[in-house]
C-alpha cells in the first residue's frame, strides 16, 4: 500500500465513544506532548462521529503553503519570527499555548493509520484507509494498494511530478505492506519497522 509522505507533524489521536478525547504529539516514541485544545480547532479533524466507537488514530498535521505564505506575512507585518518552512510552522503552531492563535493559523491533518487496529477486526491496511474515510476522516487522496512493484515505482514517480503543484509540502512516499498479519513476523528494528518503507525525493 502507497502512500504520501507528509512533510508535517505526526500526531496520535483518541475518541471514546465516538467523540474527540485528547490528541498527543509523538514525543520521543513513548512519551508525547497533549496538544489537545490546538488540534480541536482544526477544521479538518471531526470531533463527534458517526458511530459511537472508541478508536486511536495517527494523523500528520501540516500547514498549507498558502497558509505558510499568509502566516509568515503577518508575522514580518508583526516584526515577530519568521517561519523557515511549514512543517516547522506547524510544529510551533501546534504547540502555542493560546488555541486561538493555533484556530487562526490554517493548519490541515491527514489521518492515514488505526493503532489500536485489533479491536476492529482490520484484517489490511486497506481496510483501515477505507474505515477512516467512512468515518469522515480526511486521507490521502493520493494513497493506493500496488499489486505490483512496477506499481510502486509508476506511484513514486507520479507523486513526484504532481508535488510541486500541490498546496502542501512532500518529501517522499511510504511504503507498507497491506496484510497486518504479516506486521507480527515482521517485527521492528530499533525504531523502524520492518513493514514500512520511506522513499524520499531529492530536497527541493
């Protein structure tokens, strides 16, 4: 399975019952930040869904290239600080202590995995993605199961023609094989598993 390697924020994202609980930033891989009060005023991310179901989510919060433009403008206007590139906009942004600072700056999520999978009887990570938008997630319009390793390669090199275009930033694609009963002999190494791959484009 294919997907779009958002140059953003990574963020793990919890509802009970169906309704937004909490939202954390990934920390260092054990502990995170509660960003909660800032990410309940994205506009993209639902705080109630249709179904009255506990879930855990990973998402990627970013900021739109016309919204960095925007931002940085004020900012200069302001003789405050000048982001260098979105995702560090979004990461300050993100964690801003005032949440109508973080409401008025844009921000966008794209949510592109179910962690706590086993209590959905998920099966594929296809089956995730297709879970997620019938919820009313936002995902990655790009993102596709590859039968294929040409495939793969046709996916990488689709992207990255179209990522210039785009109104957010890329650095890459990911990679994942798309049966979750292959995660398990997969296993990890250190921090990166063994089921997922980044490949990156050159630096722009």
């Amino acid at each position: 399975y294919c997907e779009t390697k958002f140059d953003g924020l990574s963020m793990a994202l919890y509802y009970k019952a169906g309704v937004f609980s909490h939202a954390l930033t990934r920390g260092d891989g054990k502990t995170g930040e509660d960003v909660s009060s800032n990410i309940k005023t994205i506009r993209s991310i639902p705080l109630k869904l249709p179904e009255s179901i506990d879930l855990c989510l990973r998402a990627e919060v970013i900021m739109p290239r016309d919204e960095f433009v925007e931002l940085n403008r004020r900012q200069e206007e302001a003789g405050a600080k000048i982001f260098a590139n979105p995702r560090n906009a979004a990461a300050g942004t993100v964690r801003q202590l005032d949440s109508s600072i973080a409401a008025g700056r844009g921000l966008d999520a794209y949510f592109y995995d179910i962690l706590d999978r086993e209590n959905h009887s998920l099966k594929t990570h296809k089956e995730a993605i297709n879970m997620l938008q019938k919820l009313g997630f936002k995902t990655d319009p790009f993102s596709t199961y590859c039968a294929e390793t040409k495939d793969i390669v046709d996916f990488y090199r689709n992207l990255g023609e179209k990522r210039r275009e785009l109104n957010y930033d890329l650095d890459g694609v990911v990679i994942k094989v798309n049966d979750y009963e292959l995660y398990g002999q997969l296993g990890t190494t250190g921090k990166s598993p063994r089921w997922a791959v980044a490949f990156k484009y050159e630096a722009e």
